[in-house]
C-alpha cells in the first residue's frame, strides 16, 4: 500500500509541476506583443532569404572560375 502511495503523490507533484510550465507557456503567448512577433518573423524571413541567396551565389562557383 505504501508504494502505491508513494507513486500516486509522485504522479500528484508531477502533474502539478507540468501544469504550473503550461501556464507559464500559455501566459507567454497571451502576453506576446503581436507587432514584436511580426517584426521578429519579418527579421528571420530576411535572414532566410538572405542565407538562400549566399547559398544559390556559392553553388555556382566553378573551379574553373579561377583560371
């Protein structure tokens, strides 16, 4: 009986403990400022962007470039 106990108050405090970091996460969500989440995802796109066109600017480079 004492285990069982044991592994329900385990379970308990388990259980308490995930849903205390999902109303931190779903805090963090409600309170996000919309305009700062655009100007973030607008940030990463133009690294994106930027970083398929190094990529596409390195594929063409030929050895025989140099010669």
């Amino acid at each position: 009986m004492g285990n069982k106990a044991a592994r329900i108050e385990t379970t308990i405090t388990y259980q308490k403990e995930v849903q205390f970091d999902l109303k931190q996460i779903l805090s963090r969500y409600q309170d996000a400022d919309i305009i700062e989440i655009f100007n973030d995802i607008v940030q990463q796109e133009t690294a994106y962007q930027a970083a398929l066109n190094v990529t596409s600017r390195i594929s063409k480079i030929s050895i025989l470039d140099y010669f």
